[in-house]
C-alpha cells in the first residue's frame, strides 16, 4: 500500500457489503424461479459458494488474480518484489472486496443447473470456479495480465470497469455449458422437442431478489472505482451511478414493452430479468460511457435477454429456469462490446475508429474460448465420477426432501408450518365433555340414517367473482360455507398462455372453491343462485357439482345429520 486513504477504505468496505448482499438477492431471484420442493436445496448451494469460494480464493485463487502467492502469507508477492500494492486502502480490504466478486461470478451458475443437480457436485464445480477458471481470466484483466496490456491499432488495454465480462459472462458461460452437459428438468420438452412451460412458483420471491440485486450493483460498480477521496474520482462515481440505474431502468422498460408487444401482456418474470439484464450490460462501461449511451445500452439488452432466452430454450433446449445465460453471459458479453462501441474515448460510434473495439472483442473472445474450455472438461469429470444429475426420483420428489432431508412444514420458502398448535393462536381451549352444550351424545354405531336428505354443493369460481357469489348464496339462507384458494382449469387448459417465452400447455388458474352442505335449502335454490352470481357467458365461469350425503356429525356436541347442520357453529 502505498497511501494511505480512510476514506478509500470506507468506500470499499461498504461496497463489498453492498456486493455481498447481492448473494442473497441471487437466492431469491433463484428461489422464486424455481418451484417450492428445491428452496432449500437453492437456499443451501447460495451460502455455501459464497463460504467455499471465500476459503479457496484466500488461499489460492487471490494469489493467482494479483500475483501475490496468497493472502495466507499477508499478500507477500514471493515471486516478483515483494508486496502488492493495493493503492490507497489496506491489503485485507481489497482482498475482501475482490471476494466478494468472486462468489458472485460462482453462483451465476446455480440457477441456470437448478433443480436437478447434485448438491455435492455444485460445490465441485463452485469450487473450481473459485479457485482457478475466475482468477485466471480475472489476471488477464484486472492482475496486471495480457488483455490489461493488449495493444490493437490506437488502443491499448481490455475495459471492464466492474465486470460484465470477468465476473457475469464467465458466469453466463459457465451456466449455458453446465445446464447443455446437464440436460433439461423432467417435463421440460415433450416428445416432439417443444418446449413447455415450468413456471416458478413465487414472482414475490423473484421480484425481491431483483431489487436486493440493483441495490447491491450501487456497490458492485460505483465501488469499482476502488476510491472516491479526489475530485476526479468523485465525478467519475457520480457518473457511474448515474449510467448504471439508467441502463437498468431502460432495459426493464424495454423489456416490458417488447414482451408486451410479442406475447399481448406484459410478462411479468422477463421484466424483472430485464433489470438484471441492464445491470450487467452497462457493469463493463459504466465509467466509459456518458448516460445517453447508458439509455441505448440499457434499451437494447433488455430486448436481446428476451430474445437468447427464447433461443436457447426453444432453438437450442438448454433449459435455464432463471435466464442466467441471457441476462449474464449473453448481456455480459454485448455490454464489454458496448465499451468499444459507445466509449467516450476510443469508442467506435463517438470516434470512427474501430481500434479500442477489437481490443474489446479480442478480450471477451479469450474469456469465452477459455471458460467454454476449461469447463467442459470440468462438468465431464464432475458426470463420469461422482456424477451431475441426481436421479429421478430426487428430482421429481424434491430436492429438499431427499438430498437435505427437509420435511414438509420446515421447508425453507415462505410456506404454511403443518406442525403448529392444532388450537391456533387465538383459539379457545377445549373444554371438558360436562361444560359442552348438554345434548344428547351419540356413539358411531348408532347413528340414524338420516330422514332428511342432505346434499354437499361445491362450486369453482373466479376469484373475483366470490364476493358476489357469498351474497347470493347468503341470500337464499345459506349461512355456513367452507372456502379455499385452488388452482385449476377446465377441458380448455386455461387457454393458450406463455411463461418466458414458452406455451404453457396446462395453464392452472387461480380459482376459488366454496363448500356448501344443505338439508333444508332446496338444492334447486344454491344452483339457481351460484349461476346468478358467477355467469358471464365467458369460459372459465365455472363448475358447480352436487353429492349426496349419508351421515353428518357435529364433533362439538354429537349432534348429526340435519341436527349438526343447524346451529350458529355449521362449519
């Protein structure tokens, strides 16, 4: 370290948080895309990249980035002059900001190879990622390496300000041969190769994961600038903040309006992935680019995510269930290209020199050619060993249960405990069989068949057609009625619809379902007043079905059959 700086260090302290806490938004980004029975599986594998990558990149993959042999040994360089030299800010700070950048570009990979891949292979492969493929081409670039030198007519050196190349399209690259060598979920393709629909199960999830990751990017590229004590640094951090919110605002406009446009409604998870997708793409030229530039990038890459997700789900059949390879590798290649192309100095488009854009595609060519590589040969040991995929039944049961041993109700999403207190929290206790209303207690073996017939209605409707039905049936002396959320549809399927791009071929519907037993309520009457309320000549208006009973019991008091459904406690 060469001068000191308190207020370089603060502002790289904060952005390796920031940065940091962009781990989690990649675990909720990846849970809400993925189905409930893998949370945890996808909970697990987030946390413990981040642990391993933190430990590998200590003690080997810094040393080979900086030069240094590692940060065991303080940051000693034992083959060139002694320490490296980290600027303004101490040793162990720039250590743990560049690891944090680390376990970024290793859990990229995660979500793209969700849901089906072994818990002890990710951390093989995360591992690896750690240790050796980042550091590498993170040295060509930001160690001192031969693209942070390349020479190409007028231009000399690779840009990437905070790492659209070294940290996501190593991680998109990553991802895109991990999942082709992995192959797609069960139910991915049918017989013909068409891809179908396997939506997430909590947008809410994936919508906070988006905005824990934009606010961790106000780390992970203004902090870049490793300072911000002078002027110069200052303006330079301004602008960056600047460019990075407007590209991924554009993008996430873009990406709306083109999904809109494609599919007649605005898609809902490609909108969110387009934030991401703008965020990645300006992350190489953030300081390079002024911010109308920044809107153009920003416009453009939330248009290509749609369209390489598409591609590679349709076109190529690699299923990706959270878009990984469109918004980090093909993004994050288009944005260090976009340096070259819309740089203030040297880019093509402001300059009409085409130098410092070939310095461009010659380094996120390198980049690629090695990833691509380097693992492949990995994902193939990883699958003739101790193998990628976990078997059928793993995958179709869950991943929670048979590679954690979660069982249900201690899930790791935001689902409903089955093991709570059967009294509720705000129940009455029981009471004893002498305080209970004094009737007569029948036994199960001599319950009288009933002598008035009793028939249980049950009717699925639209959700928001419920209020209209409850007042309908209330009005026709219904007072008791049991209602749940479902999810259904009829012989139409719910009508043609699309997830990201694909047809979902079996859309389930939110529906409400309500339960009604009757005895001295003509049947008749519940019908007449069910079609009142839920028709409106439109598919999907409803079903309503009728049962006959046998045999009610009132477990309160004993009481059964028309005697049990009478009484202010029906249900």
């Amino acid at each position: 370290m060469s001068n000191f700086n308190a207020i370089d260090t603060i502002w790289l302290i904060l952005g390796a948080i920031l940065v940091f806490w962009m781990q989690a938004g990649f675990a909720m980004v990846e849970t809400g895309f993925t189905r409930a029975k893998n949370a945890g599986n996808i909970i697990m594998k987030n946390l413990m990249d981040f642990c391993f990558g933190s430990l590998v990149f200590w003690l080997v993959g810094y040393g080979i980035m900086f030069g240094a042999l590692s940060p065991v040994f303080g940051g000693i360089d034992l083959f060139t002059t002694g320490s490296y030299d980290t600027g303004t800010v101490p040793f162990w700070v720039h250590f743990m900001f560049n690891t944090v950048f680390c376990a970024t570009s290793a859990t990229i990979v995660s979500g793209a190879m969700a849901e089906r891949t072994k818990f002890k292979s990710y951390l093989i492969y995360s591992i690896v990622i750690s240790t050796l493929i980042y550091p590498i081409e993170g040295h060509w670039i930001w160690g001192g390496g031969w693209l942070s030198t390349l020479k190409i007519g007028t231009w000399t050196g690779f840009h990437d300000y905070a790492g659209s190349t070294v940290v996501h399209m190593v991680g998109g690259i990553s991802a895109l041969i991990g999942a082709k060598i992995l192959g797609p979920r069960i139910g991915k393709y049918d017989k013909d190769g068409k891809a179908k629909a396997i939506p997430g199960h909590s947008l809410t999830l994936g919508a906070l994961g988006v905005f824990i990751l934009w606010m961790g990017w106000f780390g992970f590229n203004p902090a870049s600038s490793y300072g911000i004590s002078t002027l110069e640094q200052a303006n330079d951090v301004g602008n960056v903040f600047m460019t990075t919110n407007i590209a991924a605002a554009m993008a996430t406009i873009s990406a709306m309006f083109y999904t809109w446009i494609k599919y007649k409604k605005p898609d809902v998870s490609m909108t969110l992935n387009g934030s991401l997708a703008g965020l990645v793409a300006i992350t190489a030229g953030c300081s390079a680019v002024d911010p109308w530039a920044a809107a153009v990038i920003g416009i453009i890459s939330g248009i290509l995510l749609v369209v390489v997700v598409e591609f590679v789900d349709q076109k190529l059949k690699i299923d990706d269930p959270v878009g990984a390879i469109g918004v980090h590798g093909a993004c994050g290649l288009f944005g260090s290209l976009c340096v070259g192309l819309f740089g203030r100095e040297g880019g093509l488009f402001i300059t009409g020199d085409p130098s410092r854009f070939f310095v461009q595609l010659v380094g996120v060519a390198a980049v690629l050619a090695f990833v691509a590589i380097a693992m492949t040969i990995v994902f193939m040991i990883i699958k003739h060993t101790v193998g990628l995929r976990v078997t059928t039944e793993e995958e179709v049961i869950g991943l929670d249960a048979l590679e954690h041993g979660l069982t249900q109700g201690s899930y790791a999403d935001f689902m409903p405990a089955l093991t709570a207190s059967p009294l509720g929290n705000n129940a009455k206790e029981a009471v004893s069989s002498d305080e209970a209303v004094p009737v007569q207690v029948m036994t199960e073996s001599k319950l009288p068949a009933s002598d008035i017939p009793m028939s249980k209605i049950e009717i699925i409707c639209k959700m928001d057609r419920f209020e209209v039905l409850k007042h309908e049936l209330e009005r026709v002396g219904i007072t008791g009625m049991t209602v749940v959320n479902v999810m259904g549809c009829g012989i139409q399927k719910g009508n043609t619809k699309y997830y990201r791009g694909a047809e979902v071929t079996t859309n389930l519907l939110p529906k409400i379902k309500v339960e009604v037993v009757v005895c001295e309520v003509p049947v008749t009457d519940v019908i007449s007043a069910a079609k009142k309320a839920l028709y409106t000549g439109n598919i999907g208006d409803g079903k309503i079905f009728v049962y006959g009973i046998d045999t009610t019991v009132k477990v309160r008091t004993g009481e059964t059959n028309a005697d049990a459904l009478r009484g202010e406690d029906q249900f």
